[in-house]
C-alpha cells in the first residue's frame, strides 16, 4: 500500500513533468495552487538540495554539457541535440550528491532518464553517487572499466562498491581503449557528434590523424610514480562539428604526460575539464599547452583543487581565454582562484550551482554560463584541431 507521503510524492512529480510539457507559466501557476493546497512541494524535490534555478528546458536541439557542484567530486552531464544523455561520475555517497544530479538532471536539462552512465576509475568521488541516483532516475547502460575484487588505496572498497554493483540498470559494458560510445542519430543537417574513450587503465589510443609531436616534452620532470587508480582513469573526448571536449577524469602528471609525448595522441580542444579537481598531482603543463584549450573547467571543492601549480599552468597557457570553478578556493592561499565572476560558487555553505555549456547547433561557436548569477560567454570554436 502506498504511504501518504509517498503519494503526495507521485502527485508532485507527476504536476511537475505535466508542467514541463507545458509552458513556465502554467507551471508557476500549477506548483502555486500545490502549495497553497498545503501539498508539501519539498517532498517533490530532494529536501537536502538548495539549487535554485528551476528552469524547464525545451527538448534538446543543442549540445549542451553541465558540471554540477558534487563538492569536490565530479558529474559531468552532456545531453546530445538528440536528448540522449551521458552522465561522466556520479559524485560521493549518499542523499546530497545523488539528489543534485537528479535535480539539474529532471528539472534542468528535462531528463527522464539517463542513457548511459561512465564512471572513470574506482574512487569514492566518482562512483559514490550511482547506486542513489539509479533509485531516483533510470539509468539504462552503465560504461566502467570493469570493478576490480580489491583496490590497495581504499581497504573498504568491497563493501564500498557493493551498491554499485547491485544497483539496477539494463545494461552494463566494459569500456576498451578507441572505444567509441554509440550515441543516437542527430537530425539531418546537424554536424557528426562522438564520444570516444581514448584511454583506460593507462592502454591509449591515438584520436588524431594528425598527431603533431608534443611540445615541451623534454622540459617536464616526472614526478614519483602514482599507483593508485587515478592513473587508470577512463579518457574521453567528445566532438561536435569542430567542437572538441576533453575529459581526462584523475589522470595524473606522469600518465598525462604520456598522452602527449612523445606523440600528442589527443590533438588541440576547445574545453578542457581540468583533471582531477584541480590538484597539484595532475595537470602537467605539457598536457594543458598541448590541448591548447580555449576554455577549462574545473570541478573542485571549497578546500579541494585549485592547486597552485594547476592554477599556474592554466595561467601560463596562452591559449586559455577564461578559466570556470566550480566553487572559490576557500583556503588561505585564495589568490589561486580565477576571478569571481568565473566561479559558480563563492561561499562555504552554497546553493550547489552549475556551470552550462551550450554548443551552437552548428558547433561553430559556444557558450559557458553559470544560470545562478546570469554569467554567460561565447567562444568561437577553434577551426582547425
Ligand atoms: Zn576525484
């Protein structure tokens, strides 16, 4: 028999998806008359999430990419023009990660479900949110590089990765290096979309025709070896027309540089997602100025990320023209964060903003806002990779 609560918690979502088919006015006007009916709306949302900005979105005719506040960790979400939609991590444990997705998912981007899901490498940041999520959203395929019995880094990691594996989804697939992720076909006249995974577990594959020597590959020092499973992390780039992102998930300094040199395997971008929340282990120079992005974007935390040595090869690369954060560098040393205007959150205790990128149906040009202080820049994408 169904709760009270529960019930309520159907009729809301159900006034809610008839809204989004409709129109914003009809909606304010719908979520009004619930909450003056005394039907408790809060249970329609997740109770822990404070984003503010509800906003229905037509279905989708542009590419369009959020990074949403995990604090910390990562979820990046890409809808197609399609409005098939690829879910990259799923943040930490338990309601608070899990229900931000699920909002910027539902009440965002206007999804119903999620088509696939990659989860990059086996740390808590990254998987930690999946099997919440699954309860909240179908998600239908599930893209790993397959769940290790142990893992030296993490002594739980067993009973830590019990509920991703129990968790419910149609499909599972192991991703291979020059794999490429079938995604549905996009209306005629619209540039080729592709999602292809260019590395896991340190095995690359060369993306470019072209593959320029990297440069500056005599200059850059090792640094001690990393075993953990931030250097297995899956790789991906996805193209659109000439648009080109780049996410690298926790690739280390060593590995990075082994994308580049002695070949640059991955060519130039127009986005890169800064690599591993922006901390010092990750984020060799070689690698940022050989991507030569004109935009990065950085999923930190208040007191994660924001590397001085990261913020420094951001700085340094000519060819970056603005660098996005998820949150402002909160430690003492706060003169490594970009200026304020480019960073989706300022305080300790926020309202979990995101960060939207918008390609141009064309893919000739894009737009990266932050909805919550009506922030927002185009990019004229790069002609040549
Ligand atoms: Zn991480």
């Amino acid at each position: 028999m169904f709760s009270r609560a529960k019930l309520t918690l159907q009729i809301c979502t159900n006034i809610y998806y008839l809204c989004m088919k409709r129109n914003k006015t009809l909606l304010t006007g719908l979520l009004s008359i619930a909450v003056l009916a005394g039907i408790g709306m809060q249970s329609a949302v997740p109770v822990t999430s404070k984003i503010s900005t509800l906003k229905a979105t037509a279905p989708a005719t542009e590419l369009t990419i959020y990074w949403i506040d995990t604090e910390g960790g990562a979820a990046t979400l890409m809808v197609t023009p399609a409005g098939e939609s690829v879910l990259i991590d799923t943040g930490n444990p338990g309601e608070r990660d899990a229900a931000r997705i699920f909002e910027v998912a539902s009440q965002v981007a206007g999804l119903k479900q999620i088509d696939h899901l990659v989860t990059t490498h086996w740390h808590i940041d990254h998987y930690g949110g999946a099997a919440e999520l699954a309860k909240k959203i179908p998600i239908l395929e599930v893209l790993d590089k397959g769940v290790p019995d142990k893992l030296t880094e993490d002594a739980n990691f067993a009973a830590n990765i019990k509920a991703y594996q129990e968790m419910a989804v149609q499909k599972r697939t192991r991703i291979k290096p020059n794999q490429v992720l079938k995604l549905k076909a996009l209306a005629k006249g619209l540039p080729n979309l592709s999602l292809r995974f260019v590395g896991v577990d340190k095995a690359f594959a060369t993306v470019t025709k072209k593959t320029p020597n990297g440069a500056g590959c005599e200059d850059t020092k090792d640094k001690p070896a990393d075993t953990s499973d931030n250097a297995n992390s899956t790789v991906l780039v996805m193209n659109y027309g000439a648009f080109r992102f780049f996410d690298g998930a926790d690739l280390t300094w060593n590995i990075e540089k082994s994308l580049i040199c002695p070949q640059n395997l991955v060519g130039t971008v127009d986005v890169f997602q800064v690599n591993h929340h922006g901390l010092n282990q990750s984020n060799n120079p070689v690698l940022i100025q050989s991507l030569a992005p004109t935009v990065s974007i950085m999923g930190n935390g208040t007191r994660k990320g924001c590397g001085p040595e990261t913020i420094t090869a951001l700085r340094n690369t000519p060819s970056i023209q603005a660098q996005y954060q998820l949150h402002k560098n909160l430690r003492p040393d706060s003169l490594f964060n970009t200026p304020n205007t480019y960073i989706a959150n300022l305080k300790q205790n926020c309202n979990a903003n995101y960060l939207k990128l918008t390609v141009a149906p064309d893919g000739k040009n894009y737009t990266v806002s932050i909805p919550a202080t009506n922030h927002q820049k185009t990019f004229t994408t790069k002609t040549t990779h």
